[in-house]
C-alpha cells in the first residue's frame, strides 16, 4: 500500500493527541497506513483554534486535513508537512 500512496494528496482524518507543551502529536486517518508524527510548526496558522500570529496547535479529536511525506520521526514512519485544524460543523436547528 506505501507504494500507492501520494504525498501530495491532502488527506482528511482526526487527531489521536497533542502535547501542547513539546509542540508535537499525532495524526489518523482511513487513507494512510499508519499514523502520522505533526510539529506545531506545521499547523496552518489560521487553522481553528489558533489565533492568528498565536500559538500553533491542534485539538485532540478534532477534525484535519494534512499532506504528509515519508519520514522517520519518533518511531513514526509518516510525518504531516501541513496541517489544518476544520472548522466544527454547524448543527442545523440550532441558534
């Protein structure tokens, strides 16, 4: 399956953890393999949830869109390139 993967491909999944304090965590997804290592550095600046020129992070079970390379980071063997937090879907009937 590595084989047919594309890196370029933006990829839609959710985000296992996130340590706020190292800047760091994991990503998943249905379309890669295995899981995938992320920096803050990474993380789309106007992505929900971070302020603009604020801290870059990402929420642990929310939704993300990423592309990734393949690469060796901390035991993982996919590292995210960009990352970008989605908005949470609005609730029809709600006000």
């Amino acid at each position: 399956m590595p084989g047919s993967i594309h890196t370029d491909s933006v990829h839609t999944g959710w985000v296992v953890e996130w340590d706020d304090e190292q800047g760091w965590g994991v990503l998943d997804c249905r379309t890669l393999p295995e899981q995938v290592w992320a920096h803050y550095s990474t993380v789309d600046a106007e992505s929900a949830g971070n302020g603009r020129g604020g801290f870059r992070r990402l929420t642990p079970a929310a939704e993300v869109e990423f592309t990734v390379e393949r690469a060796e980071q901390d035991g993982y063997h996919w590292r995210a390139v960009w990352a970008k937090e989605k908005a949470p879907k609005k609730q029809r009937g709600k006000h």
